[in-house]
C-alpha cells in the first residue's frame, strides 16, 4: 500500500469515526502510585548498592547534604527520587545495569 492509500484510510476512518460509525481505539494504562520512604529504608537501598553517601549522592543527582537529610529523618525525597529509589530497592545493580554507574 502506497502512501496515498494509508492518506487515503485514515481519511475515510476519520470521517467514519465522526459520523459514529467508527469507534476510536483507546489504551487504558495503571500507575502505580510513588512508594514513601522511611530514613531507615533509604539509608537500606544505599547500603544494598554498595555506595557511600557521596557516591548514592551523586547517582540520585542531588547533593550529599539531601541524602544524609533523608536518612536522618529531617527531610524525605518526593517525585522522581522515590521512582529511581523503588527501582534500586527492587534490583541493587539498577545503577549498574542501567548505565548510570559504569564500574
């Protein structure tokens, strides 16, 4: 099939779909919600990889002073840093094996 024949298709499904005869395709997707982390776990996630404070610092892409306030309790990581946190808590070589960290 040519290109004015695929032109052609999705012409004629447009109008179709806006004339009701023609139902749209649609992806239901699921996100799992972000998992909280305690200062304990935290600080169980960096010692399962191997890393000092300074290296998980600079893995997460934050400052030493933000990792040791997580594991101290006085402050906790939101948004991307528990998604790369769960990830790494699930597999300990995630640094590794993803590339960030090359060994």
């Amino acid at each position: 099939m040519g290109l004015f024949d695929d032109i052609k298709t999705g012409l004629t499904q447009a109008i179709e779909y806006e004339k009701g005869n023609l139902r749209a395709k649609t992806t239901s997707l699921s996100i799992a919600p972000v998992d909280v982390f305690t200062p304990v776990e935290i600080k169980g996630i960096r010692k399962s990889t191997g890393l000092t404070q300074v290296l998980f610092a600079k893995y997460m892409g934050v400052s030493v002073k933000t990792v040791e306030a997580w594991e101290a309790g006085r402050n906790h990581p939101d948004g991307a840093a528990c998604r790369l946190l769960s990830l790494t808590r699930n597999d300990p070589a995630f640094p590794i094996t993803s590339g960030i960290i090359s060994v």
